[in-house]
C-alpha cells in the first residue's frame, strides 16, 4: 500500500500536475511528471475513468500501479510528482506491462 505522505490527494495537486506536468505516453497509461525540489517525497496520483472497464476490473488496474509506484518509493525515487492516467488497454495489461510503464513515465527524472 502506498503512505498517505506519497499520494496526491487534492484536486488542486492533481490539477496542477496534469497541467504543468511533462506528459509521457506508454502503451497503457498516459503519465504526467513534474519535478518537485529533489529532496521531497514522491508523490502519486491515479485516474481510472469507467473506459477501463467494470468496478472490479478499475480497481485491479489501480492496485497494480500503486504497486509499481511503491516500488519506486522503495528503490529510491525523489523529487517528482507523477499522475497517471489508464489507458483502457490497461484493462487488459499484464502486471509486468504496468509496472514498465510505470518505470518509464518515472525514468531517471527521479533517482538519487
């Protein structure tokens, strides 16, 4: 599970982010990166519009990038904030295939 201190909450944060974010596209997400000072925590936001899919299928394609982006906080990711947005090819997605995407959206704009 992702820290309350590593999720964006307001939609004034993820307002901001979306639109002064660098937008990046992969093959199942669409990610919006801003860089925050490079001490700060990381921080991230989900969209999961009904395109993905039912209520079950929405929140299996949510846990998994909060996954992936738990793993970024553990490998050391600092200074960003990341939105991203499912594609709804994401309904479909492996596990590996988010968790790349999400490792490219994020790249080496964010390591120590």
């Amino acid at each position: 599970m992702l820290a309350p201190a590593h999720r964006i909450t307001s939609a004034d944060d993820y307002r901001s982010v979306v639109r002064r974010g660098a937008k990046r596209v992969g093959a199942h997400t669409v990610s919006y990166v801003r860089r925050t000072p490079a001490d700060a925590q990381p921080r991230f936001g989900f969209i999961v519009s009904k395109k993905v899919g039912s209520a079950v299928r929405r929140n299996l394609v949510r846990r998994r990038l909060k996954a992936a982006s738990r793993e970024l906080v553990d490998a050391g990711v600092l200074g960003v904030d990341v939105v991203f947005r499912a594609l709804p090819s994401a309904a479909d997605a492996d596990w590996p295939a988010l968790r790349g995407d999400v490792a490219v959206a994020v790249g080496e704009t964010g390591r120590r």
